[in-house]
C-alpha cells in the first residue's frame, strides 16, 4: 500500500493522504455498469464516430477532436482535470494530483466526488469509456500513438536535435518546422494555473523556446541569413529573455552585411535584461558583441554556433568536408567552448581526469571511465576535461554521443567515429571487425582524444579500446563498467554541501541569496547537480520567487519532480533511464530487482537490506543481494555500508511514482 505523501503544506490531510486511508486496489468490481470508485462506466459508443478516432490538444487552447471534429470540454475545471491526465498519458494520475490540478491548495469537501463526476462527464465526451478508466489510486486516460499534439512535438524535436547534433541541418530543419507546426497558441492557455500544473506547462513552453533556437541554429547552418531575421525579430519580441535567440539575431544580421543592425540588436537585448531582471548579457553574448564590434572576419564563416546553455554545450567534432582518413596531424578541431562557468565543486576529480587524458610513460596510458547516477554530471566534468586537454591532441578531439544513435551498439558507435574523422558512409567497412581495422588506419600517427558519452555496457565500447594506439579515450557511464580491461574508473558522487551551495548562488543570483534558505534548496535537490541547475535556472527566470517560497513548494514531494523540470532537463527523465534499462532487461536478478524497486516504492522506504529484501520479495538472501546488487549498478540505490542500501530523496519519490503507476502490488511478503 503506497505510504502517505509527507510536507504538503496547507494540504487537507484527508485529500494528503487519500492513497494511504484506503487501500482501493481492495475494492471489487462488483458490477460492469461502475467503475473502482462506484462511478457509472460509460461504455464504447454505439455510435460510429464515438471514440473511433480521437486527437487531443495541449499546444494552445485544450482540445479535443473526435473525427477531426471539436467536441465541447465543459468548464475551466474540467477542462484542467483532462490536462493533468494528458500530461501524463498511459499513467496513473492519482486523485490527490487531480485535485490539486483543479483546486490548487483549496480544494471543497466534495473535491474527491466532483473529481468523479467530471471523469464521468470526460467518458461522455470521449464517447469511449474504455479511454479513461479507473486504476487505483486514481485514473488513466489511453493515449494512441499519434493522437496527442505534446508526443508529436516532442518525437519531432528530438529527431530535429539529433539530426542538428550529427551535422545535418537540412534534416533538423525539417523535424524542427514540423515541431513547432503542432503549436496554436500558449500550453493549455484555457487552464487556471495551478501547482501542480503550472511546472509541467511551463516545461512545455520551454521546450518551444529550445525548438526555436535550434531552428535557428539549423537555418545559419545552412547559410539561410537572410531568411532567418524577419522570423528570429519576431521570435525575440515574444521571447526577449532568451539570449540565445538573441545571438542568432545578430550573427544572422551579421552575415546578411547589417552590422549596425546587429550592434543595435544587442542593445535591445541588453536594456531589455537590465531593466526586467537587473542583469547584464551573460558572458557569451557579450563575447558575440565584442566580435561583431571588431567585425571579426570569422563570424562570417558558417559553422553551428557557440553553445550558449552551460547545461548543452556544443559538441567537440571533426569539422571540413569527408575526405577519408588523414595521414598527417591537423588542427585539433573543437567546437564552440560554450559556458563552462557552473562545474563547480569537482576540483579533485577534473585534476585526476586531466592527469589520466594527459598520461605519459612510465604512467600507463589507459582509457578512463568517469561513472555515477543520474544528474550527477559526469558528461559536463567530460567535455570540460576534454576541451581543456584539447591543444595536446593536434590530430583531432572528437565527441560521440551514444545516446544519439538509433541503435547504440559498438558498431553503430564505431561508424559514427568514423565518420566523424572523415570517412564518408559508404566508406565505412560493413563488418565490425573490418571497421576497426579502418580506425586504427584513421588515427595512424595522430593524437586524438575521443569522448564516448553516455555508454550502457561495455559491448559498446570494448572493440575500439586499443584499436588506435594513438587515440585517448574517455566514457561517461552511470554503470561501473567493471567487465572492460585496462580502464582507470573516476567515480562521481553528489556534491559536497558547499559546492551544491555555490552552484546554487551561481545560478540564481548573489543578490537572492538567504543562506538557510539556499542550503535547504540545496538538500532537498540531494545535492544533485542536474536537480540544482533545474532550481536554478527557474530561480534566476521567475524573479518573484523567493528562495523560502520555492524551498516551500519543493517541500512538497508530490510536486518536487514536477518542480525539477525545466525545457528538457528533467529529474524525472534521467531517473526514467535508468528504470527503463532495469525494465528491458531480462533474467532472474533483473525481474527480483524491478520487483523490489516496486516494493520499496509502494512502501516508500529509502533503506534496505539483504533481509528485508528476501522479505519483501518472499525470496532467499541470495536472491535479495542479487537484486540490490541490481539496484546498485543501475545507481537506483547505494550501498552505504556492508548490506545496507539506501535511495536518495529523489528516487525514492521516483519510486512511488511508479509504484502508483504501476498499480500493482508487489508480489511477496508485506511484513518488513
């Protein structure tokens, strides 16, 4: 039975804990006609249109179409209960969440009946009963695929990022246009912002904003200058804060041959900052306008541009036309070094890395494998690393993102290098073997440092280890990827409680700062580095926040991963990573490892050993320590001492979420 959701200030206790005071997977179907909570079903029209073919809207106004016909949504109230559960299609939304999306922190006596009845009124207006049923302890709504305007957003924006990140802007172009076609207007625009909506839709409009630079971006990567500005004026205008925006303003009227118009572009955006937020352009704008200032021959070429986001910076990438494979050394080509400005903290191991990338006889030269849990920032220490180490690599330094490929094997890893030195696509040997051999002959007689990033297993990346004597390898892995010989391991842990401090006040401002109130911000993102740029990032943007009154609501835990959302940075995505490895793999210590997970969410408990695993899963300790030994490598858990494992605040709130997704309870033994 899920535990009671704890420190929801202002909360009736009764709704709080609604999930906890009844254990509704008890309640029986007892007739076909009601629904878990007594609720009429209103069951698959007899009508031929009813529910056949439904299409749901969030990019504006909430909509719903059924045979491309609009169909009434009745008032603003229900209209906010069908966002809660479009935002989180196929998934159980529990009524707590319903009510807080519809009443906010004051909900009436009858919340949990009203909540009901407008779920009743849904089933009617799907003409589909089988859409949205109940499942304790709440509802799903059935989301098809290609149904719902949010996912057909988000499938094109990735698809357009990743065709942008491996040098394709024509491909990203054409993604990113379809993306932001699916927009009429602001998220769920007809919805009262409550609580619990408001983070996730404003996590929606962010993600317009990143969809809108990198179409940007794609058109001056395609020389498309003149193009650009009329719709880069009009995209500042409704989005003057976005700095970014700004920069493909004026390197666009740059290149069209205005530098008057792009000198005074950034003093639009500069008085504009200093008089909303009390800010100066950040340091990579201004460097765009020191260059222009100068007319810096350079702008004028037509590579990506800088990263300009601290949490993206621009991948490190053999650039100029795929001539095959170089005999001789040529210029280490790196890309934009972006804002490195908030690495902080990691002193120590960015002085380990360096000496390891940098190694010479009589120090073994070796690959390194930087590793940890989710949000840690295991790739921002790897690129930082290796953009410092750059200069000693002449023959090139080059970035392989694993987590862009469409199959992520060794082979796929290997074409991907391969093309990046230089070697075009019907180049590359079809035999994995003979591929190997092709990089070898690649990197014959030049120094080269590769990072792989993002690496699930070893298989990936074990036959490019001593391919290329030549080559430095770096690999970035949430798993301790112990199965590979002749690796040095860099482990990465959360921050120390001075650092996450210091990150903190970096992001949000010196002039915010209420010390408890910081640190308390801090220990409730775990100190985690992904969490605290989140809190950040929306501190510094929402200037009416206090620092009290956002360590308030993130007090909360029900609403504490919706909070950690910002564009696409997301708690709650990196955590799905691992949980979705955990799922897709198969075996005996997989199946106890995913059973417990489901177990101590249910239960909400964040400590565990062998013995009460083996009690909670019914099984033998050897069964339990395989699984927390499964829960450990996928950094669901840490072991903090000799049969004693623990989950830090945030996966522990990612475990009940799941837990009341799945519905389920877990199989074995309840006594703990």
């Amino acid at each position: 039975m899920a535990g009671p959701i704890r420190n929801c200030s202002g909360r009736s206790p009764g709704l709080c804990g609604f999930a906890a005071g009844r254990d509704l997977r008890g309640v029986l179907f007892r007739r076909s006609s009601r629904d878990a909570y007594g609720g009429p079903v209103v069951h698959r029209s007899s009508d031929p249109e009813g529910g056949s073919n439904l299409r749901f809207g969030l990019l504006g106004p909430v909509e719903v179409r059924r045979n491309g016909r609009p169909v009434p949504l009745g008032s603003p109230k229900q209209r906010a209960l069908l966002t809660a559960l479009l935002l989180e299609p196929n998934r159980v939304v529990s009524i707590d969440r319903l009510v807080m999306a519809v009443w906010d922190e004051e909900p009436p006596r009858s919340a949990v009946a009203n909540v009901r009845t407008y779920v009743n009124r849904l089933r009617g207006t799907l003409g589909d009963g089988d859409r949205l049923t109940a499942r304790p302890p709440g509802y799903v709504l059935t989301v098809r695929s290609g149904e719902l305007d949010v996912s057909e957003f988000a499938d094109a924006l990735r698809q357009g990022r990743q065709a942008l990140s491996a040098g394709r802007p024509e491909t990203a172009l054409r993604h990113l246009s379809a993306a932001l076609t699916r927009w009429r207007g602001a998220p769920a625009e007809d919805v009262p912002r409550s609580a619990a909506l408001g983070p996730r839709l404003d996590a929606l409009a962010e993600q317009r904003c990143l969809a809108l630079e990198a179409q940007a971006e794609a058109r001056l990567m395609l020389g498309e200058h003149a193009e650009a500005v009329p719709e880069l004026r009009e995209t500042v205008a409704a989005h003057p804060t976005r700095e970014r925006l700004w920069g493909s303003l004026m390197l666009a009227l740059y290149r069209t041959g205005d530098s008057a118009a792009a000198l005074a572009a950034y003093g639009q955006a500069r008085a504009f900052l200093a008089e909303e937020l009390g800010v100066e352009p950040g340091p990579e704008l201004a460097e765009l306008h020191r260059r222009v200032l100068h007319r810096d021959p350079a702008l004028l070429a037509v590579p990506p541009l800088p990263a300009l986001d601290p949490s993206h910076p621009a991948p490190i990438t053999k650039t100029g036309p795929k001539t095959g494979p170089t005999t001789g050394p040529t210029p280490a080509p790196v890309a934009g070094p972006g804002s490195l400005v908030n690495l902080v903290g990691r002193d120590p191991e960015l002085n380990e890395l360096l000496a390891a990338i940098n190694a010479a006889p009589p120090r073994p030269v070796r690959p390194v494998a930087v590793h940890g849990p989710a949000g840690v920032g295991k790739s921002a220490l790897a690129l930082h690393a290796v953009r410092m180490a750059a200069p000693a690599f002449p023959g090139g330094v080059f970035h392989v993102d694993l987590r862009t490929l469409p199959r992520p094997g060794a082979y796929e890893t290997l074409a991907r290098l391969l093309g990046l030195l230089g070697l075009a696509d019907d180049e590359i040997a079809a035999d994995l073997d003979d591929a190997v051999l092709q990089l070898g002959n690649a990197t014959a007689g030049r120094r080269v440092l590769v990072l792989l990033d993002n690496v699930t297993d070893e298989g990936q990346v074990r036959p490019l280890i001593g391919a290329c004597p030549g080559c430095r390898l770096v690999i970035t892995s949430r798993m301790v990827l112990g199965a590979l010989d002749d690796v040095d391991h860099l482990p990465l842990a959360p921050l120390t409680d001075d650092a996450a401090y210091e990150l903190l006040v970096r992001l949000c401002g010196r002039d915010r700062v209420d010390p408890e109130q910081v640190r308390r911000v801090a220990r409730l993102c775990d100190n985690l580095p992904l969490a605290l740029r989140i809190a950040g990032k929306r501190l510094a943007v929402r200037r009416e926040w206090t620092l009290a009154a956002f360590a308030d609501m993130l007090a909360c835990e029900e609403h504490r991963l919706d909070l950690l959302t910002c564009g696409d940075l997301s708690v709650r995505s990196a955590l799905d990573l691992d949980y979705q490895a955990l799922r897709q793999c198969g075996g005996t210590a997989n199946g106890s490892a995913l059973a417990l997970f489901h177990r101590l969410g249910e239960l909400g408990m964040a400590d565990c050993g062998s013995a009460t695993a083996a009690g909670l899963l019914g099984r033998d300790r050897r069964t339990a320590w395989a699984a927390l030994g499964r829960l450990a490598d996928l950094r669901l858990m840490k072991p903090i001492a000799p049969d004693h494992y623990r989950m830090n605040d945030l996966t522990r709130l990612y475990a009940l979420e799941i837990a009341r997704a799945t519905g389920k309870p877990a199989n074995g033994n309840s006594a703990v």
